[in-house]
C-alpha cells in the first residue's frame, strides 16, 4: 500500500529491481532515544534483498527533508 505518488514510484522501483526479494509496507516500528524522550517512527517500505539484508525505506520530498524536525526522525 502506498500514500502518495513519489512512495509508489519508489515501490516500483523497488519491484523492478532484481535485488529486492520482499516489500513490506509500514512493517516496522523503530524506537530511539531522541534527546531527552524516546522517539517512535513507522518507516514507509521495508525491503529485504535477495542477500536477506533489510533495506528501511522513507520517502519524503526533498523539500521536507530538510526540515529540522524531518531530518531529526529520519536520522
């Protein structure tokens, strides 16, 4: 499932490419410490390669991602 035009243009490329074996969408939950509170993220794609690496995938406009706040999440 995809929320947006530029998450589907990456689930297709992401399906064309020989190296992906698995997509998931929102399959995770990550937690992290972000300064003084722990911090929630559910990533858009989680790809696993034919090696079974896992590939987390966010897409973001390049114009959101350099938000402050974004770029905090995303790191």
């Amino acid at each position: 499932m995809y929320e947006s035009r530029l998450e589907l243009a990456r689930l297709l490329v992401a399906d064309i490419d020989p190296a992906t074996q698995r997509i998931a969408a929102q399959a995770v939950q990550l937690l992290g410490a972000g300064g003084s509170r722990m911090r929630r993220h559910v990533p858009d794609f989680l790809i696993v390669r034919a090696d079974d690496s896992p590939l987390v995938v966010d897409v973001k406009p390049a114009r959101f991602a350099v938000r402050p706040e974004v770029a905090d999440v995303l790191r």
